[in-house]
C-alpha cells in the first residue's frame, strides 16, 4: 500500500507520534539512544558522549559543508580510505575510527549525520533487523537498492548513502519533514507491519549448523532459553528459510551439541552485519551433549568435511538428512526421544523428477494444477505484453485478467514460472519481478513456481511482503487437506 494521508495525520496527531517527531526534532541524543539504538558497545550516555565526539568534526576546517549527493559520496569515500580520527579515554593515542568500525557503529554514525545534514542523511536502526526494513519497503512502496555483494566491503559501506537517496525521496514523494520521515520510518511503518507478522512455521526441507561462544555471551543466552519460543539474532546462511532446522554446536571450550532450533525468518543478507548473513532463530529444543570427539569417532560423521576441519566454518553449513538422521541416532543411544525433534518434510514427488526446463514445469505440473482447481485454459494468458515504463514489455508467465481492456489491464492473480529455485536470493529475485508485474496490473495473488515447489502471496493492505508466503510442495497435493486449503486459496 501507498502511505495512506488519512491514516498518517491520524497518526501524527496522537500524543506518542508528536514526542516522538520532538525527539528528532529537538535531538535529545540520549532519548534517542534509549529508544532505538542497540546498546550493546555503549550505554546511554556513552552513546551520547560518541555522537558529542563526533560533532566536533563539523567545526574543524577540513570538514566542508555537504549540500548534495556527490559531496556526500565524496566525504564517505574519505572515511571509508581515511578513517576519522577521535580521541578517546584511552591512554593518550588518538584512536582512528575506520570503515569496519563506522559499519559497526552504523546507528550512531548515521544519526551524527542526520543532525549534522538532515536533508541528506538518515538514521539507520536496522542493524541486525534488514529484514524489517525489507517488510516496511514492500508494505509502502519504498524502493530499497540491491545489497551488494559481501565480498564488496567499500559498496557495502557506501550502501548507507544509497538508502538516504531512496528515504528522501520517499520522504518528498510523500510530502514528510525530515522528522516525521524519522517518526514514520522507526515507529508508524513497524508497528504496522509487526501487527502482521505470521508466527506459524512451515514445515522444515533444510538443516543447518549454526554455533556459539562464550565471548558473545551465546553460552548464557542458549542456557536459559532452552525449551521457549524466545527469537533471537544469529549468524547463518543467507539461504536458510524459514521453519528450516538448526543444530546449535557450542563451541570451546564446551565443544558440543547443544541444543536444536528453527529459523523464524528466511535468512537474508544484511550489508551492515560483519558476517553478512543472518537469521533469527526460535523454538528451541535441549539435546544429549554430543561432543566434537564422539562426531569424529563416529564412523558416519568422521567422514564429514566440517568434523574434518574441527567445525571451523560451522555456521550456516547445511547438514544432509542422512546427517540429521544419524544425529537424532546418536541422540537416542543416549535415551534421549528424538521422535519430538522437528523433522524434515520429503517432498520427493514423481511427476517432477524428469522435467528439465521451465517449459515443462508450466506443461506438466502448473496447467495440471490449474485445472485441478477449477480453471480452463480461457481463463488465464500466457507471456501477456505489459508496458512497464519508458516503452518496455515485459511477459508475465500467466495472467488471470479481471479487466482486459488494452492499455489498462488488471490481473486478479499472477505466476511466474521457473526450473529450479535453488536458493533465497533467486526466490528475491523472482518476486521482485512478478511484484512489478502485479503493481503494473493492480493483482491481489502472486504466486511463484518452480518444479519441487509453489509460494503463494495474498495481498495485505494493498501491498505484498516478500517475507510473507504460503508454500507448498507438489507432493502435498496428494493430501486432501493440503489440497483443500490451496484450493481454498487460488481455486477459481
């Protein structure tokens, strides 16, 4: 949905919006700090003392004025090769504060730079929580740029400056202050999109390892969480989707297994996160310790290359389902029940073992579908021409036009068709081009295919979230319930 003017004014009218706006406005740094800064390297007052520190950049020489986007890319740049020197209470040195440690320090920095140039930049409260931001972009048509890749250190750096452009100009598309952006961005629009969160997980298709050490106090948080649907922040692979399966191994000087959990979220790339990628994880389950010496005597495991290499590299490596099996074995052994673990779900399915193109998934397992549910092949368009802008056409695979007047068309579903998704960023990628498609075409479903899977996205207030999906493999067609509620979803 579009920023809608009746539900934003009443909004701003209230109390909590107006002390909120004056919190930006006024730049009480430490209400700020309290509020929407993750403390973990600073308290309240040290945070404040930081962003102090930081002020008084602005009166040296050598710091110009920054009027635009060059001059803006042109002074990121110079801290990304240069770094800023600031003196701290450490001994007498001067320490340089260099791009890994403004990256690091992204809300801090950021919010130095909106006070200093608000109609450039933006605070930025989303370390570690990208995927939110993501939601908030998809639910109000705020287009964020591509993350750069994580071998691309400087792009990464310089992606904070590409989010400000995209926040501006959602900001005068929609005729905000640059404080009531703030108001808008870090409370309205996450409070709105939080009330909608699904909390039903999908059934598991991937295990993943994932560890903890004592330094960052995982040991603590792991211990007293055991057997809770508490989430948390953790580091994984990029391609974990949700509900799939996480074996937590703690690192030394435990060296065991020490529990198993479930990713609340699809994993996704975050360029302000050191390690990358990321996942929330949640649903905890207390196991048998299984130490790094019982997996390396284990004639199963010794054969693994990460028990091979002492589990150096462990998070976010996948394990097999021969794997997993032969863990809740040794689990057992131990007499632990290891039926009351999650469990993969087999979604092997006969029809789509042959297929070896897009094409014959659309012939073979879509139409099929289609049919099943209740349509006739005049009830959709195949590669339909839509002009996109600019003079481009593009083709939706197929079209359930509810208007086929030409040149205004509009489309009650969508799907797009592919071989083979093998991973997150390529589901990203398709949905982000049968999104265009459904915004050009005003659709309510989008619906995405491949040949061992379907994800379907219902439209919510006027909008879509990527993260936000029913999925269903053609194996579960087989099941009457199953079948009954995708029906109940897309049938005609």
């Amino acid at each position: 949905m579009k920023l809608n003017k009746f539900i934003w004014n009443n909004y701003i009218q209230t109390d909590e919006a107006k002390e909120i706006i004056r919190i930006f406005q006024d730049g009480e740094i430490d209400e700020i700090s309290s509020r929407y800064i993750d403390n973990i390297d600073f308290n309240n007052e040290e945070a404040a003392n930081f962003i102090n520190n930081l002020y008084e950049l602005t009166s040296s020489p050598e710091l110009k004025s920054i009027d635009n986007y060059q001059e803006a890319f042109l002074f990121l740049e110079d801290i990304y090769n240069n770094g800023v020197e600031l003196t701290f209470e450490d001994g007498e040195k001067e320490i340089p504060l260099l791009e890994d440690d403004f990256t690091h320090l992204i809300s801090l920095v950021s919010t130095w730079l909106f006070y200093e140039y608000p109609k450039i930049f933006k605070p930025y409260f989303f370390k570690n929580n990208y995927d939110l931001l993501t939601k908030i972009a998809d639910t109000f048509h705020l287009e964020l740029p591509n993350v750069p890749l994580k071998r691309y250190k400087k792009e990464r750096f310089l992606h904070y400056l590409d989010l400000c452009k995209c926040f501006n100009k959602f900001q005068e598309k929609n005729e905000l202050t640059d404080f009531e952006f703030c108001a808008f961005l870090n409370d309205f629009a996450p409070k709105f999109v939080q009330e909608n969160e699904e909390k039903e997980l999908p059934e598991p298709t991937q295990v993943w390892w994932i560890g903890g050490d004592k330094y960052g106090q995982d040991f603590e948080f792991l211990d007293t969480n055991l057997n809770s649907d508490i989430s948390s922040f953790w580091q994984g692979n990029i391609d974990t989707r949700k509900g799939d399966i996480l074996v937590v191994y703690c690192l030394s000087p435990r060296s065991y297994i020490h529990s198993v959990w479930r990713a609340k979220r699809d994993g996704i790339a975050d360029p302000f996160f050191h390690y990358y990628s990321n996942i929330y994880i949640t649903n905890s389950q207390k196991v048998p310790p299984v130490t790094i010496h019982e997996l390396k005597n284990d004639e199963h495991f010794s054969k693994n290359p990460l028990v091979r290499k002492n589990l150096q590299g462990i998070n976010g490596y996948p394990l097999s389902s021969e794997d997993y099996l032969r863990l809740q074995q040794m689990f057992n052994e131990k007499g632990f029940d290891s039926s009351i673990l999650p469990q993969l779900y087999n979604y092997t399915y006969s029809q789509n073992i042959e297929l070896k193109n897009e094409r014959e998934v659309e012939i073979n397992l879509i139409e099929p579908f289609l049919k099943k549910i209740g349509y006739v092949e005049k009830d959709w368009v195949r590669q339909l021409p839509v002009s996109m802008g600019r003079g481009e056409r593009n083709f939706p695979d197929y079209v359930f036009l509810a208007d086929k007047t030409v040149g205004f068309e509009k489309a009650s579903t969508l799907i797009e068709s592919k071989y083979h998704i093998k991973n997150n960023k390529e589901l990203e990628e398709t949905f982000k081009q049968i999104w265009s498609y459904g915004q050009r075409l005003s659709a309510k479903t989008l619906i995405i295919a491949d040949k061992d899977s379907i994800w379907i996205y219902l439209q919510n207030n006027n909008s879509f979230d990527r993260t936000k999906y029913k999925k269903y493999f053609w194996k579960e067609l087989e099941n009457s319930d199953k079948y009954n509620e995708i029906k109940k979803l897309i049938g005609k």
